[in-house]
C-alpha cells in the first residue's frame, strides 16, 4: 500500500534535521553570472609592460606570459619604420608607448579590412595566428627581417623572451577528384 502513495520521506526530512546549508541551497536557486576577472587588456599597454616592467621572469601565470610574449611578436611585425624599446627614462617610456600604440592602430586596421572586431590582447593574438598559419604574414615577417638586418629595430631583449615568427607555406586544400 505504501508503495501507491509516493515516496517515503528521507529519514532526514522525516526527524526535521535541516542544516542552514541546506536552507540556503533551496533558496538560491538563481544562476550567477560570472564574474570578469579584469578588463581586457589594450595591445599598446602589452608592449609597454614588456618592454617597461622588470623583470618578466617572474611568469605568475605562464599562459598570460606567452600570449603577451606572441602578442608582441606579431606587434613587431605591424612597426613598419622600425623602433627603439631601450632606454628607462620618462622620454624613453613615452617612445616605448608611443611605438606601441602605432602597432596596436596598425594591427586593428589589419583585423578589420578583414572584418574582424577583436580588439582585446588575447582574441588578437588568436586571430593573428590563425592568419599567420595561413602564410599571410609573411610579406610582414619578410619585410621585419629587413627591418633589423638594417639597425632600424633598436631591442635589447634577451633572446629568450623573443617570440621568433617563421615565414608559412600556405596551404591549399586538395582538389575534390
């Protein structure tokens, strides 16, 4: 017979012992929405911390550490008349600025004369890669080569915390036989 009625309550229910912590779960039962750690960071403040923040050997979050590391590679490549990242006083910091803010104008006009409207370090730097994987970068790395062959690229970065971009073959997809 007892089976026709429904369910027998829990023993807990049945002797009233409750805890607040269930109480609290019934009632929020709302989802929340997640909150944003910080707010997205600008290219040019990317390449001003690289190159103005000492030391980055720090690398607290080793996935943030590449990605600004990626991120200045491809900015390296949209500074067309070269730069000078040296120095550590105010008119060195203002050029070291200045430099980046020319590349950050200069990869958002990329990105959207191909409709693209990221503008955040992180969703650059995943775009320009698929966009470098496709060999479109190439004429840029090409010309950045040049660049500092002929000392108009100023850098004293050590080699370990330069992100090498090589050229890429593009790829054509095989032809439906």
């Amino acid at each position: 017979m007892a089976s026709l009625e429904g369910p027998a309550p829990s023993s807990s229910r049945a002797s009233g012992d409750r805890s607040a912590a269930d109480t609290s779960a019934v009632t929020q039962v709302s989802p929340t929405t997640p909150r944003r750690r910080s707010h997205a960071k600008s290219l040019s403040v990317v390449w001003y911390e690289w190159f103005t923040t000492l030391p980055w050997k720090h690398k607290e979050n080793r996935r943030r550490y590449h990605d600004a590391k990626v991120a200045v590679a491809f900015m390296r490549l949209f500074l067309l008349e070269g730069y000078d990242a040296t120095g550590s006083d105010s008119a060195a910091k203002d050029r070291i600025l200045k430099a980046g803010q020319d590349a950050e104008e200069a990869i958002l006009a990329f990105l959207r004369a191909r409709n693209e409207k990221t503008k955040a370090f992180g969703a650059v730097v995943k775009t320009l890669k698929k966009v470098h994987t496709k060999g479109e970068l190439n004429e840029l790395i090409i010309q950045y080569r040049a660049l500092c062959a002929g000392g108009r690229v100023v850098d004293k970065s050590s080699s370990s915390t330069v992100h090498i971009l090589q050229l890429q073959h593009a790829r054509h997809p095989q032809e439906a036989v």
